[in-house]
C-alpha cells in the first residue's frame, strides 16, 4: 500500500486540517467532534442542510459546504458513519431557527445514526426533517444497506435542495424538493480496481487483471456481476441500460447526465464514457440538458465511474443553475 | 491494462468529443485539425490566448478554456505534441486583431511545433509572442526537455495571463504578466505509481511496491532520485525545500500554494499533504494567501502530487481573484 499518509489514525484529523487552510474562505472546520461548517452558518432565517458519511468519498461532503448548497458536513472515518455526536453539534451549528434537512445516504450505519442524532436536536427544540437518498439501481439490500444504497445522485440532492434553502423556501419545501430529487434521480456503478482503507492497509476486494464489477458499492462492496473488461461504450450501455428502465426515463424527457470518477480514473476516460452515455440517451429521445463531468463522489483511489440521470422540470433546472459557492461546485454569483 | 476506452487510436477524438457535450455552454471543439475554442471567440479586442500540448494531462488545457482564461487549447496525442497545423488554426480561429500569446510547456516538441505556428501565424498578419513555462525545480535537461519542464505552474500562468488580456492589457502586457508569473513560480513533484499510456499499454516505468520517485517529470520522466516510500510529511518536506530555495522564496512572501494531484490520488491525501506544505511555508515566515488544491495538471492515473509555490503582489493577487468560467475553474462571475 502506497499513500500519501502519515498515521492512519490521523488521515481524516489531517485531511480536515488541509480542508480548513485551504478554503479558509467558504468553511470553519471545528474539531472534537469534527464537522465541517459553512463560514457564516447559522445563516439567519435559511433552512439549513446538514449532510456526511464515512470519509473517503471527498469532495463529498466536505467539498460541497458553502452559499447554495451544504450548511455543514459531518466527516465519519474513512468509510464508517459518524457517530451521533458530531451531527448533533453539527446540527445545532446551523440552526438558525428555520429548521435543519438532514440529507443521508442510505447506508445503515449513516441512517442510524442520522436519526438518533435527529432525535436529540428535536428534544434540544431544532425542527430536523430528514431525506434519506437511495438513487442506486444496481442491487438491494447490499453489504451495508437495507434497499438501495445512495450514491453519485446525492450530488444532486445536496445542490438542489441547497438552492431552494438559499432562495428562502420553508423546512417542509426544501424536504419536498429534496424527495422529488431522489425520487427522479437513478445512478450505477463500474470498478475497475478495488480501493485500500487507510487502516486495513489492503485492497477491500480484489479484481483480476481483466475483470470489472459491474454496480460496485461507493465502498466497493459488492455489485450485480463480474465480467470481463469490455469498450467504453459497452460498459456505458452496460449500466445506462438499468438505470434508463428503472423509473423509466421516457422519450421527451430533459434530463442532467452526470458522469462521476470514482477518484483514480483519468478525466479524459471519464469524458469518453460521457460521450457515449449522451449518445444513447438521444438516441432514446432523451434530451441532456445539463451536465456534471468529474470526480465528486469518490471511492479513494478506485478506478471506475458511475452514470447518474435526473430527470428535470423547470424548477430543477433553475435550482441546479442557482449560484453556489463550495470548494467543488461553484458559478454564477 | 484496464482503461475506460475503445479504440486506443480514438482516445482524443471521443474525449474531445465529450467535452463538446458536456460544456456546449463554454466551448466549441473543431475536428480536423482538433482544437477547442472559447464559445464567443474571438473576443472583439480582446488579446487571445492559446495553449496546448500532449494530451493526458487533463482538465489542462482543454478545461481552462473559457472566460478569462484561455480562448483556445491544442491537445495532441496522449503525451505527445500536437503538430503547427493545430497551432496555427486555433491561433487564427481566436485571433481578433489584438495578437495571440502562445503559452507553451516547457518540452521540446511543444517548443518546436508551437515556434513554427507562430511563425506561419506571422506569415498571415497575426502578431503573436510567446512565454515559455519552466517551473519544475527537480531536473534540468530531462528526457524530453532542453532546460527545466514546465509542469503544474502552467495553469497559474493561464488564469492571470488570461485575467490580463480579459481585463484588456495589450499583447506585450499580457506577455509581460504571463513572463512574470513564470519567473516567480516553482513546482516539483512525486509519484507514487506510474501511468499507462494508452497505445502503449504498458507502464512508462515501474517503481517497487514501497518506492517513490521523488521530482518526477508529467509523462513520468525521471526524476531526481527514487527513495523508499516515507510519511505525507517527510515527503512534502522532501520537495518543498528546493521549491523554496530556488527563487529563494523568503520570510514576509505572500504565496499562492497549490498541491496539485497526478489523477489517481484520492483528495484525502492532497489535504493532508496541503496541510503540512502551509505548515513549512508558515514556519519560514511564508504566509500563504491563495490556495489551490485538486487535480490540474495529470498525468493520466498516476497516483501522486506536485507542490506549487507562486510568489504574489497586489496584481497577480488581484488577477488571480478575478472572475473566470471554464470546465476546471470557475468563479466569481
């Protein structure tokens, strides 16, 4: 195992610290318990968002704090949810007095935990709703889940939902938006690698030199199948396929095509799949609208890629065109 | 070898192909010979800037084209120099009358190949200057290089150069900022593995399972010495100290640091390697005032980083601040 390192113990201690010198601008970073915050939380009179999960998945969460999106992320370790605590204070850090939206991805650990910590704002007096996002296709009731896990479409969720906190909409409304996402949103997974734990010291599972695992797990848990490696272009139709069936998405519709690196695939591969991923759906009728290219919500140093679509209307889109101002999205104020 | 890929022969023509869908709104890619120009180019009175190189090294160029910043960039082959006919059409596609700067790599063939475009450009009535880049303190006379290479510290030469000539400086001003910044910027860097291309379908190079390569070159040329992997701080210290001496950069220096990512290394670790750069650079008196942090300039899926020291004043500060809105960079606007 080669990394860049220095303790283990220490990888989300340090990795925060880097987070807190280098966007000094957008977020504070508080320690004991960690959780990172948005520079000018609580925002009065804004709903806030609160989100996180195990570490290793940066620039989730963490990347997506700041004006128009996050409130406050809550970075477990490396792969394992945060304990009730530091979302609890993470939590109270950003009430303002209209409510806190707890946005989880659906991993049994992060659900729990969520919901204690929700229980607990609540008798402190905090309105928290809670959206628990679940927009992989690819399996149910995997390694850690129970249903679908959530995955790339979180992305979605966050910025979306964070836009209408931002414009000034009530908790119930942003819940409401928040839901009608991850109702619209579907995503699928490939590896082409496994990834390593900091802690573990070795590859969580293992893949032959010409075999790819086809709806892999954020943890690299496991997907649908293993077969051997294939074009691109396969490989795309491979999990678009699923995904396009699963709501359905229908001819007519407007939809963002998001192309995710699972963080060791080279962006020139990443904009080759989306090629061919744009491609199908036009050929289908489905008309991409927006776009997201890039590695947001990341295994480590795994090698693969995810398809996530969502399906839009005119207030999504003018929601995910709505300024934000985080350390990994960010235009237009 | 597992890439997301067809055709090795296809690769640059179907990721070129994807970035025209994925960023319409940005860019315009022209095919035959392949060149990706600013969506509104050219810019009525506006000085042009057109850089390039081997391709591989993504988002530079192609995701710094754009609004304040680039109005054109030339991917080659992957990590090979596109030819002068490339050069030359971008540079008459942005030219608008207000000249063309060239910025180039420090690389041979890029050297070579972006000479004779200018050339020809000036055969057709188009001024055009050209800097050079060469911020790598590791090696002189490399591989592929007469002199030092220019890595990471390319892209800030690109965003304020490209600042300037947004804010409507002339062709020499341009060229004198860009000279400036490249005058005052040093970078070095490390792998931890090495990177396939992908006609080759080999590694470039191997390292041993607990090696490093420490000043390692973009396309995995050598560096100053391999050295038995050490902790993210050890090896920080490893490379920011000839970044530091070289200029030398001194007590009372305001800096932009930037920890550039090779492609395969996970954001967690470029944290934690940024924290302890800011660190070293704080203990000498250097204070840092701008950051950035992410993957830049790739070397494919090679795990590894590179530091980037910028020395700054009012102007460089002031034109890095300013509002710019491309594939890699964007804010402010």
């Amino acid at each position: 195992m080669k990394k860049l390192i220095n303790d283990p113990k220490n990888v989300v201690d340090e990795a925060v610290a880097g987070v807190a010198l280098a966007h000094a601008d957008l977020v504070t970073v508080v320690t004991d318990p960690i959780y990172i915050v948005r520079k000018d939380a609580p925002v009065a009179g804004k709903v806030a968002l609160v989100s996180g999960g195990g570490s290793g998945h940066e620039p989730l969460h963490g990347g997506f704090v700041g004006y128009g999106m996050l409130d406050a992320a809550v970075p477990g370790p490396v792969f394992t949810s945060p304990t009730p605590d530091p979302i609890l204070a993470a939590t109270k850090a950003v009430d303002s007095g209209a409510g806190v939206l707890h946005i989880v991805k659906n991993y049994t650990g992060d659900v729990l935990n969520f919901e204690t910590a929700a229980d607990l704002a609540a008798a402190d007096g905090i309105e928290v709703r809670t959206v628990v996002v679940d927009d992989d296709v690819a399996v149910k009731d995997s390694l850690y889940t129970a249903g679908r896990r959530g995955v790339a479409g979180t992305v979605l969720v966050e910025k979306i939902a964070g836009a209408a906190a931002q414009r000034g909409d009530s908790l119930d409304e942003v819940a409401e938006i928040a839901t009608k996402v991850n109702s619209q949103v579907r995503s699928m997974g490939v590896a082409l690698t496994p990834c390593v734990v900091p802690h573990a010291g070795e590859p969580s599972f293992t893949l032959a030199e010409d075999e790819i695992e086809i709806g892999i797990g954020i943890h690299g848990e496991p997907g649908r199948e293993r077969i051997k490696i294939e074009p691109a272009d396969a490989i795309v139709e491979r999990i678009l396929g699923p995904i396009v069936d699963d709501i359905p998405f229908a001819s007519g519709d407007k939809v963002l095509l998001f192309v995710n690196g699972m963080g060791g695939t080279p962006q020139i591969e990443l904009y080759i799949t989306f090629r061919h991923a744009f491609e199908v759906l036009a050929s289908k009728g489905i008309e991409v609208t927006r776009t997201l290219v890039g590695n947001y919500v990341t295994s480590l140093e795994m090698q693969g890629f995810s398809i996530t679509v969502l399906k839009l209307d005119d207030e999504l889109t003018e929601l995910w065109d709505a300024p934000v101002q985080t350390a990994a999205l960010r235009w237009g104020r």
